[in-house]
C-alpha cells in the first residue's frame, strides 16, 4: 500500500472521530448531594460551589419532620444503583450507620488537615465541620432569669409540669441526643429519665423548629432545640433566649456537621472537590455568619461575637461511635413511649 493511501485512510480515521465527538452533546459537569442542613443554609453554600467551579449542583434536601432519616434511609435503598454522590449530614450518627452498613467510601480531603480528630472517622469516611449544640430555648417573658434551669434533670420535677417541649425524638438531632444521653448515662438512667419526662408531661411536636416556635408564642415557656433554631428567634427579635445545659455536669451535646463520599458515587472527582470546597474554613466561617449560628471547629476561623468558641463550651465527653450504637436501642423505647 502507498503512503499516500496510508495518508488517505487515517485522515478518513481522524475525520471519523471528528464526527463522532460533534455529534455526541458535551454534559456539563455535575455533582449530585444529598442534605439534611436546612435548604435556606445550604443551598446558598451549593450555588457559591457551582459558581466557581462551572459544576452544577443537583441537591436533595430533606424536611423538617423526617430530618436525616429520610435521605439515610433513601441512601440505603440506593446502595445498589447510587444516585448520591455526596452526603452532607448536619448530624454525626446517622452518618456512622451509613459508613457501618457499607454505604460510604473513604476520602481523606487536605481542605480537613486542620480540623481536629475526634471530629473525623480515623479510616476517612467522614469529616465533621462547623457543629451546633443542643440548648433549652426559653421565653423571657414568661421566666426569669431565677428561673432558668441549670440543667436537664431540673425539667423532671413539679415545677416543670406541662411546661417545656420536645420534638419526637425518633428523627434529627433529638434522636441523636437521646442515643447521646443512652451511651453517657446508660439505658436503665436514660430510659428512667425519659418516662419522668413522659411522666411530667413533656409537649411533644413535630421538631426542633416547632419546639422554638411553641416557645416563642408562649404556649410553654421552655423547650429543647439546637443552636441554630434557637438563634434565629433571637436575631429576629423574639424574646427569647437559650442556655446550654448542665455546665457543672453532663456538658452540652455539640454535633458537628458531617460530609461523605458515597460509595460508587457517579461524578467521584466531582464529589470530591465538592467535599473540599465544604470543608474550607471560607464555608465554616460562612456558616457561623448565617443565621444557623454554627459553630467553628477551627482555632482562627471567622465569626460574629453572638457564636461561642468551641473552647468555651462544656461539652459532653462522648464518643460519636457510642452514639450510633445505641440509635436503634434509643428509637425503640423513645417509640414505644412516645407512641402517638
């Protein structure tokens, strides 16, 4: 065969492979996370991502009732085929039962070096960032300052009857404070403590925002939330404010926010600069400036004076894997007498 029929046959090739790639339409980079932070948060954080990177976002958020189990339970049915390439937890253990049952795959970001290591699973799973805590919302004025408890236990005794508030604590945070109170306390404490609460007349509603905002109307004067809820009554102008419990004893549950690479995930290396990008101090400071009023878990990060140090909290001295082996334990008793 000639050159010039070599020639002839590999421009044919290269014209051949033109074609192809014209015709075939070019996708834009995605990534695909799955959230439980609240939409009005998170979504501000997801579109500054999209813009400087060109990737787009397709986000799932999650709602207040169901918060976190609903997008865990989807990522399980998932787990065969999966849609989720990222899993933004604004919680810690239901992101454990993820890793346990196979559902995340390890990825150590550098955007994480900083961040200290009881905050992040040792075999990479998962990295936790920018934490809220678990506070008692109260109405000014209906309590004075004499009034306020000092501590959890205070809300079994008389004085508390029909008084204070609940979100059912099968879901959210709520779920995660009661399995938290299971691995500190130990069950026969734990489930004591929650049939005197039970006993003493807890109100128990859909979640934490309902909780603040029953507080906030005055229909009882004190109520459980977490930080987030209870700041955004304040800069609104409520008159409400909040106190972390049990500062001379049990400390107050921080729960930081968490972020993994599921397993399988369709865009990986999208999923990671993703991770990356979340886990920024420029993304914990943001958020710690929101009015979600979250917490930094970095020395140095940028926030307003109204959002504690890490450092100046009493925290409960508790191991996040502890708390995910006893969610289950935790549910099946908060069901049973819950039960509505």
């Amino acid at each position: 065969m000639s050159i010039y029929a070599n020639l002839g046959r590999s421009a044919t090739l290269v014209f051949a492979v033109l074609a192809l790639l014209f015709a075939c339409p070019v996708r834009a980079a995605e990534v695909v996370v799955y959230t439980s932070l609240d939409q009005v948060y998170s979504e501000p954080i997801l579109r500054d991502f999209q813009a400087r990177t060109g990737i787009q976002i397709k986000a799932v958020y999650d709602v207040e009732a169901s918060k976190t189990t609903g997008l865990v339970n989807r990522l399980i049915a998932e787990q065969g085929r999966p849609r989720a390439d990222v899993f933004w937890n604004s919680e810690v253990a239901r992101t454990l039962v993820l890793q346990d049952k196979g559902v995340l795959a390890p990825y150590r970001s550098p955007a994480g070096e900083d961040i200290p290591a009881q905050f992040k699973d040792a075999d990479g799973y998962w990295t936790g960032f920018a934490a809220r805590a678990r506070v008692l919302v109260y109405n000014k004025d209906r309590l004075a300052p004499a009034d306020l408890p000092k501590s959890i236990f205070d809300l079994t005794q008389p004085a508390w009857r029909g008084r204070f508030t609940m979100a059912y604590p099968l879901f959210g945070t709520t779920a995660t404070q009661v399995a938290a109170w299971y691995a500190v306390l130990g069950p026969e404490r734990t489930e004591a403590y929650l049939q005197a609460l039970k006993a003493n007349a807890v109100v128990i509603v859909d979640g934490n925002g309902t909780s603040r905002d029953t507080v906030v109307q005055g229909e009882v004067p004190l109520g459980f939330t977490d930080t987030d809820d209870a700041n955004v009554a304040i800069q609104a102008g409520k008159p409400v404010g909040m106190i972390f419990p049990d500062a001379d004893g049990l400390g107050t549950l921080l729960i930081p926010n968490t972020v993994a690479l599921v397993a399988g995930a369709p865009h990986p290396q999208e999923a990671r600069r993703l991770i990356d990008f979340l886990l920024s101090r420029d993304v914990e400071s943001k958020l710690a400036f929101s009015e979600s009023m979250q917490i930094p878990l970095r020395d140095g990060v940028g926030k307003p004076p109204r959002v504690p140090d890490y450092g100046s909290i009493r925290a409960m001295k508790v191991e996040y894997r502890a708390i995910a082996d006893n969610m289950e334990r935790a549910a099946r008793f908060s069901r049973e007498l819950f039960a509505r």
